[in-house]
C-alpha cells in the first residue's frame, strides 16, 4: 500500500484497474453473492433495517465499507421488494483537497449520487480534544451525519460497520473498559427525535469488503486521524490481533464472540444496566 497526500488515505490498487461500472454492479450478486449481497439482505431482513417507506440516508465516508454499502443499498432499491428513498451524504471534516477529489471521482464513476458537506470537525478536534481526539471526533461525525439526515428529511441514517466491528467492539469493551457490551444492529437517536441508526453489513465480512472493493479497481479512501495514532495508539488493531491468534487454535472463534451477545444468560450475570438503572443479581435472588 501507497500513501497518498491527505490524513491516513491508502490506496489499495492502482487506479487503472477499475472495472467497468456494470461489471462492479453485476459482481454484487453473482460473484460476491453468498458472501455479501446474501448477508445484507438477511441482515434487512432479520433486524428490520429498512421498511416500506423509509427514507434512508446513507453515509458515504469513501471507506471501502461505505462504497460497498452505497451499491448494496442501490441493488436493494432496483430489487423493488420494498418501497424506500435513499440519499447518499458524504461529510467533508476537513479533507486535503487531493482526498476530496478522489472521494466525488470515486462516487461518480460508482454512479453514487452523494450530497457532500463541509464539517471542519479536524481543526474542532486538534484544538478542543487533544487528549481525546477520536472520542471527540466520532461523537462529531456522527451528530453531523443525524443532522444532514434530519435535514433532507430522513428517518434512518445508515453507517457501515461490518461484523468484524461487531466482534472487535464486543472485545474492545470485556477487556479494555471493564464492561459487556456489542455494537447492536439498529439504535434510536437520544438527540435527534424520529431518527433511527442502522448497520446493514452487520453480518458481512470484512474480507469480503476487501475482496470486492480490490476486484473493482477502487481507491478507497481509509480516513483515520494520523496524530490521533500517534498519541494514543489503536486498540482495535490489537484485538484484530488477538482474533488472528486465537483462530489458529479455534477456526470458528469469531462466530462465538458474535454469538456471545445472542446467548447472555441473565442467570449468570453478576450485574446489568437497563434504562439507566443499575442492578445486581442480589436484588433478586431471594425472590426467586
């Protein structure tokens, strides 16, 4: 991999390899069928992501993650099973101007139609939170995102994390805050009433995302803050690690992390919160 000019932008495959539009289309549902289109139709399916007059709003970082989610839900909406609008919103917080371009190249050769807007949310960060740059910055982008969904009048704003976040996410709280928690499928905003958050790559592989975005020839753009590494270094690339190490020994071990969340045995739990409220399994066992 190459850097290029911007904060933390890779280039995954040279440029002059992109497919044509109509085979990176096709792909989705043939090559990549079991693998990725499967996956994000259960998802919908299961979770109720997405219902018959929805509007969704659909991130668009320029990630490999995100461009895969565009064409995914583009596919969904030619399918015509379910009757819902799409706009597709790319937030600028504050992108070198190479990076930008490469971001609207990539999205009108995709044919992604994409609202673009200006956050400034790097320069915010460095000054306010440098002690807590990507706290900071993540709780920025995505108040931006509610407020431009809530703006063109949508009621769900969809992000895409896949299921290896999933996995990490659910790793990343046991062992560095001290606490069981997973990144759930579907959320309601507390600030932003009527809008709902959806993850529709939650069962879909990273590898996977990998494999199409490099069999399409696209630059993805990969947008981490550089000083923020620097400073404090990233704990998901340790557990990412740490799953590759425990596969040797166990091939499916990923499947029982996500899975952990799906079978919490609340008879075996020494405490929870729900609705705010603490509770100890104290409080009801001599009730029972």
């Amino acid at each position: 991999m190459s850097d290029i000019a911007g904060k933390g932008c890779e280039v995954l495959v040279p440029y002059e390899e992109r497919k044509p539009l109509q085979e990176i289309e096709r792909s989705i549902t043939k090559r990549y069928r079991k693998h990725i289109w499967s996956k994000f139709v259960k998802a919908v399916k299961d979770f109720k992501l997405v219902e018959d007059g929805d509007k969704v709003a659909v991130a668009v970082s320029g990630g490999k993650d995100s461009i895969l989610m565009a064409k995914l839900f583009q596919e969904l909406k030619r399918h015509g099973q379910m009757n819902f609008e799409l706009e597709f919103i790319a937030m600028d917080p504050g992108y070198h101007p190479d990076i930008k371009k490469l971001l609207i190249d990539n999205c009108e050769y995709l044919n992604i139609p994409i609202h673009i807007f200006e956050s400034g949310i790097f320069d915010v960060v460095d000054k306010i939170a440098q002690d807590y740059p990507c706290y900071m910055c993540a709780r920025m982008r995505r108040g931006s995102l509610y407020n431009k969904a809530k703006e063109l009048g949508c009621n769900k704003l969809a992000l895409g994390h896949h299921f290896n976040d999933v996995i990490e996410t659910t790793l990343l709280n046991v062992l560095y805050s001290g606490n069981y928690k997973t990144m759930m499928p579907k959320l309601k905003s507390t600030n932003f009433e009527g809008l709902e958050l959806i993850r529709p790559l939650y069962y879909v592989h990273e590898d996977y995302i990998k494999r199409f975005i490099q069999n399409s020839g696209i630059w993805p753009l990969n947008c981490a803050c550089m000083v923020a590494a620097e400073k404090i270094g990233n704990k998901r690339y340790e557990i990412k690690d740490l799953i590759e190490s425990l596969k040797k020994n166990f091939k499916d071990v990923e499947k029982s992390i996500f899975r952990s969340a799906q079978n919490v045995n609340m008879d075996s739990i020494l405490g929870w919160e729900k609705g705010g409220e603490d509770y100890s399994f104290l409080d009801f066992y001599d009730k029972e």
